[in-house]
C-alpha cells in the first residue's frame, strides 16, 4: 500500500482541478442542493484551502515528523462528522490515515456528497485504503475502538454516553476573536470581513467578537451573502431594534457592543479597550471556548493573521488538542 504522504499528495493533485470537469462540478451540485448554506465560491475555497495547507509534500513530512507512527495493532476509529462547513471533517480523515488507523466514516448529512467524492478519489489512489463509509444506523451498530466526533453540545452528550467504554475526542461549541491594534492595513480588514462573513460565519474559526481600540470606527462596507444568512440579519436587526439594543448596520451583519459572544448569527460583538492587558486577560479566562485568535498584536498558540483562519495548518488542532497524539496513544 502507498504511504500516506504518497496518498495525500495525489489527492492534493487531483483536487488542482476541482470544479473543472464535469464529475466534481456534479458533485458541488449535489451538495449546494442538500445544503442551502453551502455556495459554489464556498465549496472550492474549501477544497482549495484543503489542497493547499493539507496535502503539499513538505508541510505532510513536516507535520509527520514528530510523531511516533507504524502502530503495533491497527485501530478502527469512528470520524463522526459536522457538516456547518464543506469538507469540515477532512482533516480528521487525514489523521486517521496518516496514523496507520481504519477509518470508519460518518459522513454529516449536511455534508455526504462532497465527503463521498474524496473517499472515492482516494480509493481510487489507493483500493486498499483502509476508510469505510456508514450511516446513523451503522455508526449505532458499530463498535470501534477510539471515536473522533464534532457536533452541537447536545451531540457531544451522546457521544460521550454511547461509546463510553472507548476512548473519545469530542469537539462541541467554540468561537473565534479577533483583535485589532488600530493600524491594520486595508489587506487586513479586507482578511478580517473573510474571516468573520465565510461560509455565513457558521465555522467555529468564524470571528464572531472583535477586540478594538477605545474610539475605533469601523468600516466594514456591505458584502453579498447567503439569502439564508441575509434573513437571520433581518431578524436580530428587527430583534435588536424591539429591544432597544445599541448596534452599528454594516449592511450585511450587524456589530454590536458586548464583551460575550453574541446570541445571533449576523451578529459580531464587538468590545472595546483602554489597554491591551485587558484584552489578553479576557482571553486567558475564555480560552477554552476559543478555536483560534486573529490578530498581529497579542501573542497566542492559537494565533492566525488576518484572512486565514478558515485556512488551518495541519499543526492547527481543533479545540487545541492534538489529533494525531491521541491516536498514537490508542
């Protein structure tokens, strides 16, 4: 069987031209059909983030090189999937394969046409690839190992009930924050609206809260966005307004001054600061509810610049645990 970086890198290869023939641009139909939050522009700066960050070589060997592979016994490790964003399950799939492991995959609902396509690309590099697809009711009936699982708070509870006996990773609800200096570049802020507006901010790497200087204005002009985000945007501005709650009309999302994540999708807190002390401490009591910091002036593990936090490295753990040491410890 091939190597895992040998797998990788083909699939990489073959996602270059993703969208271009006629088998892929069927399946972005499928799944712009079964996810009315899912665009065309969406899925390939997905697929292309994927093939960029994921599966080059060099940042595979890289990555690989500090772990101890080659397991004694290969695992079968359940990769129970969300579907808020194209593809968002990949990386977990990756690991499971670069870890010498069988790969049981749930695919999200949301999400199945896009998923099924990689796995096939992928037996096709490699017919021996050991990555298995099933449903909800093969995912009750299975018995793995280990379980990889992302989902609603209410998910991860079951999660942690029905495999109790097995070792689990589970990721439920996080934010992300970003925080400006007051002298971002026009590239910056024009990074920032991608990180807060991409994928209709329903990716826990999705700024929803802004750290700003005392005083600052922000201006950020209308964007286009998905019709179904557009009418959660009417009802918290109609919600906000019946409430009397202060906030700032960008057009398309609404910015509203709170120092807590905000209730609504459309909506982006923002808190304001005298010094960056307060800031870092905010932080240091919220960090276990933050995926990842957007910023060039606080120093954090979890840092990403402006206009790449829905594009994560492979050394970029969700919830800031380590896939890969995991299952090597299984």
């Amino acid at each position: 069987m091939k190597s895992a970086i040998d797998i990788s890198v083909q699939l990489g290869k073959r996602l270059e031209r993703f969208g271009n023939d006629e088998a892929s641009s069927e399946v972005i139909r499928q799944a712009v059909s079964a996810n009315g939050w899912f665009s065309v522009r969406e899925i390939a700066y997905a697929v292309e983030a994927i093939r960029s960050q994921m599966l080059q070589h060099d940042k595979l060997e890289r990555w690989l090189s500090v772990y101890a592979i080659n397991p004694r016994t290969p695992k079968s490790v359940a990769v129970v999937m969300a579907g808020n964003i194209p593809l968002v399950g990949f990386y977990d799939l990756l690991c499971v394969i670069a870890g010498g492991h069988r790969a049981v995959v749930k695919p999200s609902a949301k999400d199945t046409a896009l998923m099924l396509y990689v796995v096939s690309l992928l037996r096709e590099i490699e017919p021996e690839i050991p990555v298995n697809v099933i449903d909800d009711e093969g995912l009750l009936s299975s018995v793995p190992d280990a379980v990889i699982a992302t989902g609603s708070d209410n998910a991860v509870r079951f999660f942690r009930s029905h495999f109790a006996d097995i070792p689990m990773l589970l990721r439920g609800s996080r934010h992300s924050v970003a925080v400006l200096a007051g002298d971002e570049t026009e590239e910056e802020l024009s990074g920032l609206e991608s990180d807060m507006l991409l994928y209709s901010g329903l990716g826990c790497r999705n700024v929803s809260m802004l750290f700003v200087p005392r005083g600052t204005e922000l201006k950020f002009v209308s964007s286009e966005v998905n019709p179904k985000y557009r009418n959660n945007y009417l009802q918290a501005k109609a919600m906000l307004t019946m409430r009397g709650t202060a906030f700032a009309d960008a057009g398309s999302t609404l910015f509203v001054p709170d120092r807590d994540f905000p209730a609504y999708l459309s909506t982006i807190s923002v808190a304001e600061y005298d010094e960056m002390d307060e800031v870092t401490d905010w932080i240091a009591l919220h960090d276990n509810e933050l995926q990842c910091v957007v910023t060039h002036c606080v120093n954090h593990p979890r840092s990403v610049p402006f206009g790449c936090s829905q594009r994560p490295r492979l050394e970029d753990c969700p919830d800031d645990v380590d896939v890969m040491q995991f299952l090597a410890e299984l």
